[in-house]
C-alpha cells in the first residue's frame, strides 16, 4: 500500500513534469489568437490543479501510511507544493482579468506564461535530482 502510493506519487510528479514541459507550447501556439490563449490557460489551470492535488493527496497518504516524519524532505516537497499552487492561481487571476486584446497585454503575459512554466520546471526537476541524490546516499533528507 505505501510502496503504491510512492509509486503514484512519483508516476503523477513525472506526468506532471512532462504536462509543464508541453504547457510551453500554449503561448507559441496562440501567439496570433489572445482569446485562444485565456481558453488554453484555463484548461491548462485546470489539469495542473487537478495534477498537483493528485501529487499532494498520494504524498499525504504515504506519509501518514508510511509513519514517515516532517523531515527537511517533506518539508522541500511541501513548500514547493504551495509554491507551485500560488504562483499558478496568480497566473490564472490575471489572465482572466486581463484585456488581452491589447497587443502589449498579451505579449507581456505570453512571456510571464513561459517564464512561470520555466520556474516550476526548474523546481519539480531540483526536487526529483534531490530525491534521487537522497536514494543513491550522495546526501540526507531526513
Ligand atoms: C503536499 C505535498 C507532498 C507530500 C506530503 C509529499 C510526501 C512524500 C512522501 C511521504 C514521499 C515518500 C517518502 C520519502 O521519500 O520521503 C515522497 C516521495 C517523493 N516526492 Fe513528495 N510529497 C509532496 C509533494 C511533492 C512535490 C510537489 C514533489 C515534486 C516537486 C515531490 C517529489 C517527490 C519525489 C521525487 C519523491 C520520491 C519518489 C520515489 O521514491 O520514487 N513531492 N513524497
């Protein structure tokens, strides 16, 4: 049931890292069509939701399961959780508040889109290399 749930918990992380990496296709792909581009932000809002709750739910599993301890591991993969979760619902506000009809508007959330995805990649990868530096002993999470 634990060894599962870590399982899910890192098939859903990798899922979700290949999601951010083909979420940089939106801004290209609607480059020339801003209202496509609040109708793709919003879809892809709404998976990423559903993703990170995913991760978060089957990592609360195998810790209480697991009887496993708040330590600085947890504590990482917890705060960039709420990390992640922020800035994206930060994202999704402006968006659809925003006059994306004005050309300036949307070119300058096109960009915050793709250095927003870069940002998570960057944290997700950092979080996955640490959990892996942890299991081959190069260093402690604990
Ligand atoms: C509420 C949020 C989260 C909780 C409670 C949680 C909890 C856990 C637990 C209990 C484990 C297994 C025990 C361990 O190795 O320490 C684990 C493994 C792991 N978690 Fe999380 N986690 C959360 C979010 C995240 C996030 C956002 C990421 C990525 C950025 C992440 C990446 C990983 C990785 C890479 C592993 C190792 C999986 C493996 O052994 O194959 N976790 N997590």
């Amino acid at each position: 049931m634990i060894e599962e749930m870590i399982l899910y918990h890192s098939v859903i992380i990798k899922a979700f890292l290949g999601f951010l990496v083909g979420g940089l296709l939106i801004p290209v792909m609607t480059a020339k069509n801003p209202l496509g581009f609040r109708k793709a932000s919003f879809i892809y809002t709404m998976i990423f939701q559903g993703l990170t709750t995913m991760i978060a739910f089957t990592g609360l599993i195998a810790m209480v399961k697991g009887e496993v301890g708040m330590g600085l591991g947890i504590i990482l993969m917890i705060i960039i959780w709420a990390i992640l979760m922020y800035i994206e619902i930060r994202k999704y506000k402006l968006i659809k508040v925003a006059n994306l009809q004005e050309p300036t508007k949307h070119q300058l959330l096109k960009g915050a889109f793709i250095k927003i995805s870069l940002i998570n990649i960057l944290l997700v990868t950092m979080m996955v290399v640490l959990k892996i530096a942890e299991v081959k002993g190069a260093i402690s999470l604990s």
